[in-house]
C-alpha cells in the first residue's frame, strides 16, 4: 500500500523558527493516499505546529509542503481549504460556541463558503440529509439545537470532526481528537475514525496509546522538532529509542 | 388542517424574542391613537433611531465589529437631503451656484434620496475595504472608527460652506423625498410613514440574519480564523455587512432629519454614536429586538425625565443624567448580554436542558430494556 505512487502529502526539509527557538527541524514526511497516519510525540514536540505549515496558518523558514505533487507552501489557509481540500480539527475543541449544533455543521459544508454561493444558498432537501448524515455519524442528532456552549467537552470535539467531515477533504488532520474524553467517548471515537478511513486520508496527532493502538497504521514519532522514528505500530512500539522517550510513561 | 397544524408548530419554534418584535410593532401601531402630536412627534424620530440602532446590530451583534463612529453613516444620509434642500430651496445662507461634481444628484430630490443611501455605504465601503484588509480587527476598529466620527464632526464645520457649520441646515419636515412646504405630511401620517420604514428595515435585517450570509456573520463574531480552514474569506463577509449597515444608517439619517426638520454636526458625532452603542448594548446584541427594545425604552424614558426634571429645575437635568448613566452601567455589568440577550439565553439553556433530560432518560429505558433481554 505504501509505494511512491500514491503520495497526497509530502513534506521535505521542513523547518520553522519562533523568534530563535527551532520548533521544527528538517521534517521529512510522506502521506500516502487513503492511509490513516498517526503522529505522535511528547509535549513541545512540535505536532501542532506541524499541521499549521501543512494548513498555511504559519509559513516554515526553509522546506516546502507538496500536496498532491503542487507546492502549496505560503498559501493562505482559505486557498488550502477550498482549493486543495485539507480540513483541520484544532487541538481542544475549536466551534462557533453561540451557535446551535446545526448551524456549526451547515457553516462546514462543503461547497458553500464562496461570497456568491452564500449569496445564491437554499436549502436543498440532499443538504439537509447530509447535515442530518453527519450529525448522525458524530452522535449529536438529538443535541442539534443545542448551543454548542452548551454540550460537553467530548461532544464538542465530535461537534469539530463532523464539521471538519462535511467539509468533505480529502485529507483530514485531527489534532488530539480524544484530549479530555473519557475512555468509553475515547473508544467511540476511534470508531468514528475508523469509519472515516477509506474515504479519507487521516493524520491523527494523539497522546493517548490505547487509541492509537485502536487506530493507528503508520506511525511517526517525532520529539524536540524531529523525526524520530517512523513505521508501523509494531515497529515503533519495538523501536528502543521510541520507548526511551517517549512509550516508557505508560 | 395538515397545514394549519404546521404553520402553529413553526410559530411555536419561534425564539421568544420574535413575539416581542409582535408586541413592539402593535405597541407602535396604536401609539398615536393615545397621544399628543408633540408625542407623535417624538416618537418618530425614535422609531428613525430605531432603525440606526438596527443597522448597528448587523454590525456589532451579528458580526462582531463594535463601531463607536457609526453615526458618521447616519449623518452622511442626513446631510445629503439637508445640502440638498437648502440648495434646491435657495437658503439664505447658500452663497455657491453649483454643487461639486460629487454631490450634482443632489439638484433633483429623488438623487438627493438616493445619495443619502449611497453615499454612506461607499463610505462604509472604503472604510472597510482599508481596514479589513489591513487586517485591523477588534478593539482597533472601534478605536479606528471613533476616531472618525470626532474627525467627521470636524470635518462638517469646517466645511460651513456647504454645510452652514454649527448652525447646520433646516430641511422641510415630514416629507420623505420632496422639499416643497405643500408636501408636508401631518404628523399622524408621517409617524405611519417612518413606521412603515423601520418595518422594511426590519424585515431586511431579519432576512440577512436568517440566511446563509447571516449564519457566515455570526460565525465570523464567534471566531472569524477558524472560518477561514471552512474556505471562507471573512474580510469579503465584513465590508458586504457594513456596506448594507452604513446603507440602512443612511436611511435612518434621512428620515430623522425629516423628523426633526434640521440637522446639524451632531449627527455625525461622538455623542450619538455612544448613544447608538448603549441602546444596543443594553437591548442585547445580536437578535435585531434589543437593538429595538433598548432604543424605545431609552429614549422614551429620557424624553420622560427629561420633561419631569427640567419641571423642577434646570439643574436637576444634569443630575439625572448622572442617575440613567448609573442605570446603564449597572445593567450592563449584571447582564452583558442586555435585556433581550438575557432573556433569550435563559430560554436557550431552560431548551437545552430539558433536551439533555429528555435523551437521558430515553437512553436510560433503552439500556433497561437491553438488559431485561438479556436477564429473560
Ligand atoms: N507561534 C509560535 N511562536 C512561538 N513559539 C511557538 C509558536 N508555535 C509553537 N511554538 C513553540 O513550538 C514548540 C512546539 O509546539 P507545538 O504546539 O507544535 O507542540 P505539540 O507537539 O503540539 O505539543 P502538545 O502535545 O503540547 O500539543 C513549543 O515549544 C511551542 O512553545
Ligand atoms: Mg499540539
């Protein structure tokens, strides 16, 4: 499944600086189409900051991001959404709080958010199925009306993976998907994440090691802005150096 | 009967919020049958008000972008009909014989309307379209705005030639377009006139808001860089939404300034652009009723103790200034989100839990069930 062919990411030489501190350095990294990809990395390791210079929301000082073979690094986030189809669930919940469940997926969706198509929007019978479709899929039909400042905290980060799946990307990168979630939440949403594989290439940042071992095929460990290993989940629990700094806390 | 069943569910789906905008407008439409012409009047000019703080709530409560220089929109309106009636009417004042290129539609009454429409929104426009995308947001546009409402205030008494600086402009009252005396409407007839506006402002308002365009708005006041990895380009959202702001201000000038039959700088200064602020503010942002709500209670009760005190004695005005500006502090430290907003939160959340209990509960039977299969 892994061969040069069917590369949708590929970062090469990707370094970023913060007023002299290296958050990354030299990252080299392939995605390929339709896997479901995990980082993984201590605090300060730099995941975070990784998917920011994969969604434009800061530039690398050298290094260029390749999606689908077109260089994309520079480009504003809103070019990288709609253009090229990258969605992003942030680190902690990240929704629109005062308003309902519904409205938060229907600003999602794909297709709509240029001026013109706002300006020319009804509400289609096939839109409305598709809301009710994901509000399905991320458990929250019955909280629709809900204010999404009124859910909880694990209902909210599903609240963000079903605005981040009606945007239909082709690539998906969550951000500590589970962070605060109790185990059963946490089970369920591998499961939804599960589901989500096969129609979409994954990124999955996570702490949590019973997760990824739910979900998880390919493994990158990075640590202090570098990559310090990479395989599949059995190489990299097997990995010496992986345990020493980052597996030896469980 | 299949119909008249669901047109009864979707009035009760209605935020409560709407059956005050019911009460408002009844309260409005019988006002005038009770009261004085003198009350007739001045409700006019408050229901002109209204629409101001209206175009403020598209702005500030939709959107998110506090403007503390709005009335330079509302003043511009205005002084585009007062130009164009001392013009057209040859006041005394008016030493010039033609008008720059710029203000020529004011020569015809109908272009002098449609100026106090247009112009305000290219203000808006070009305001915006430096602002938005200089990326300045936040506490630096109401800075930024501020700051031009003082410099506008200025800018109208310098500018005496045309606009007779401090004196400012008397305009024929109780028209809407025309500048002839004959035209004048009674004052019963032309509150029925700026009602019928402030209910197509409103009825604007309320479908911008509910449309698609309405949700990216509220969406951009929530967390405009998050709307950006949707696709969607805020700035473009921003300048459409103080365009059709500054364009509804305008309106709201102009049928003021017919209300009044003058206008002068105050109209675009700091003062009234504070004032618009409160009103908003202590109705509640962002459900088009408490921008309503807060300018009628507000400005009924001042014109109230306005006429009590100055009863008293002169001095007595200052002091209950201080007292409605105690009040309004106070209120808006105990509710932030003002009155409408209170209200309409307490109802949401009342909503939201008895939702919550209801999925409970039916998750509890469900699980109950299960197991009884299990046991049996
Ligand atoms: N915009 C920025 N300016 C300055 N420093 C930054 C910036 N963004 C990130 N950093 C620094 O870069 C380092 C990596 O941060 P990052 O958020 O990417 O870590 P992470 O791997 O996501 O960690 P966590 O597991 O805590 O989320 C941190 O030390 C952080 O302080
Ligand atoms: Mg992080």
């Amino acid at each position: 499944m892994r061969n040069q062919e069917n590369i949708l990411l590929e970062v090469k030489h990707l370094s970023v600086e913060f007023n002299g501190f290296q958050a990354l350095t030299d990252v080299n990294m392939k995605i390929h189409d339709g896997e479901l990809h995990v980082i993984i990395g201590p605090n300060g390791a730099g995941k975070t900051t990784f998917m920011d210079l994969v969604t434009g929301k800061s530039t690398p000082t050298t290094g260029i991001v390749l999606f689908e073979g077109v260089n994309i690094t520079g480009k504003s986030t809103t070019e990288i959404t709609r253009k090229y189809h990258i969605g992003r669930k942030f680190q902690g919940p990240n929704v629109f709080d005062n308003m309902t469940v519904k409205e938060n997926i229907e600003i999602a969706m794909e297709g709509y958010s240029s001026m013109t198509k706002c300006v020319f929007f009804h509400k289609s019978a096939a839109f409305k199925d598709k809301v009710s479709e994901i509000l399905g899929l991320i458990d929250l039909y019955d909280y629709r009306q809900f204010m999404a400042s009124d859910l909880s905290h694990g209902q909210r980060q599903w609240l963000e993976i079903g605005m981040v799946v009606a945007q239909n990307p082709k690539l998906i990168i969550l951000d500590e998907p589970t962070a605060g979630m109790t185990a059963d939440e946490t089970y369920k949403t591998g499961e939804m994440i599960k589901r989500l594989k096969g129609e979409h290439t994954l990124i999955v940042v996570e702490h949590d090691m019973d997760f990824v071992r739910q979900v998880a095929e390919y493994v990158t460990v990075l640590n202090y802005g570098q990559v310090l290993a990479e395989g599949t989940m059995e190489e990299i629990q097997n990995n010496d150096e992986v345990i020493a700094v980052y597996l030896k806390e469980d | 009967m299949e119909n008249k069943k669901n047109i009864l569910d979707r009035f009760k789906a209605l935020p409560v919020n709407r059956y005050l905008d019911l009460i408002v407008l009844v309260f409005l439409l019988v006002f005038p049958l009770f009261c004085s012409n003198y009350w007739v009047y001045v409700m006019s000019g408050i229901i002109a008000y209204m629409i101001f703080a209206l175009s403020l709530d598209l702005l500030w409560g939709y959107t998110g972008l506090m403007s503390m220089g709005h009335s330079v929109l509302f003043g511009a309106g205005g002084y585009m009909v007062g130009i164009s009636c001392a013009y057209i009417s040859k006041a005394g004042w008016v030493d010039f014989d033609r008008l720059p290129w710029f203000l020529l539609p004011l020569s015809s009454e109908i272009g002098a309307f449609l100026m106090a429409l247009v112009l305000p929104a290219l203000i808006s426009l070009m305001i915006g379209f430096f602002m938005f995308s200089g990326k300045i947001k936040g506490v630096f546009f109401s800075l930024i705005t501020l700051a031009l409402s003082g410099v506008a205030e200025l800018f109208v008494i310098n500018q005496s030639k045309y606009t007779h600086g401090n004196s400012g402009i008397s305009v024929i009252s109780r028209t809407v377009i025309s500048n002839s005396k004959e035209a004048r409407l009674d004052d019963f007839t032309f509150y029925y006139v700026v009602l019928a506006f402030l209910i197509l402002a409103y009825i604007i308002c309320l479908m911008i808001v509910n449309s698609r365009i309405g949700k990216v708005l509220q969406a951009v006041r929530e967390n405009e860089e998050r709307l950006t990895f949707f696709g969607y380009k805020p700035s473009a959202f921003k300048l459409l939404i103080y365009t059709i702001s500054g364009m509804i201000a305008g309106l709201a000038g102009v049928l003021y300034v017919r209300t009044q039959g003058n206008i002068n700088s105050s109209a675009v200064g700091i003062t009234l652009a504070t004032l618009v602020l409160v009103w908003v503010a202590i109705g509640g942002r962002g459900n088009l009723t408490g921008a309503m709500v807060g300018t009628l209670v507000l400005q009924i009760a001042e014109t109230k103790l306005n006429s009590v005190f100055s009863g008293i004695s002169a001095d007595f005005t200052q002091y209950w200034k201080m007292v409605l500006g105690f009040l309004i502090l106070l209120i808006v430290f105990t509710i932030p989100k003002g009155i409408v907003g209170t209200i309409i939160d307490v109802q949401q959340k009342h909503k939201d839990r008895r939702q919550k209990e209801k999925i409970l509960l039916r998750e509890e039977t469900a699980y109950h069930e299960e197991s009884g299969k299990h046991i049996a």
